[in-house]
C-alpha cells in the first residue's frame, strides 16, 4: 500500500511529496533491506530526499542512480509488513 501526501506549486514547477509505504513480504524469506526504483531520479535535479524512516525508526538509504537501498532497521519476516 502507497500514500502520497503531494503540495504542488505548479508556477514554480516544484513539488513536495511525503510518500508513506507499507510493504508486506511475500517473498517466503526474511528480508534485511528493500530496493525502491526512483524513476524521477531519471532528470537530473528532480528528486531530492530530505528523510526516510522504517516505522518510525530513521534509516539512511543508499541512492544509486535509478534504485534507492533501505537497510531495515530489524530483519523483516516471511508474511510480515513494515
């Protein structure tokens, strides 16, 4: 599940996004980090990440290119969601 808080000021051609995402995993295996794709990082300039956290717990992602890394702040189960 994704929710997107969005402030828009369309003459500055910027916009402000707090996106809150909950991820179940059904993978069948415990996870110790996440991969989200970054597709906005395509353009130079248009994305800049002020934080992140992992409930409530705040996490430093690595940013490479297109993907952005989470390390979890505790491992994630099989059938569980953060």
């Amino acid at each position: 599940m994704m929710n997107l808080e969005v402030l828009l000021d369309y003459d500055a051609h910027r916009a402000e996004v707090a996106e809150t995402i909950i991820y179940p995993n059904q993978t069948g295996i415990p996870l110790t980090y996440l991969v989200l794709a970054i597709e906005s990082n395509f353009w130079p300039g248009a994305f800049n990440l002020v934080s992140a956290s992992v409930d409530g717990i705040p996490v430093t992602p690595i940013l490479d290119e297109q993907y952005m890394e989470i390390q979890l702040p505790q491992v994630l189960q099989p059938e569980s969601s953060t």
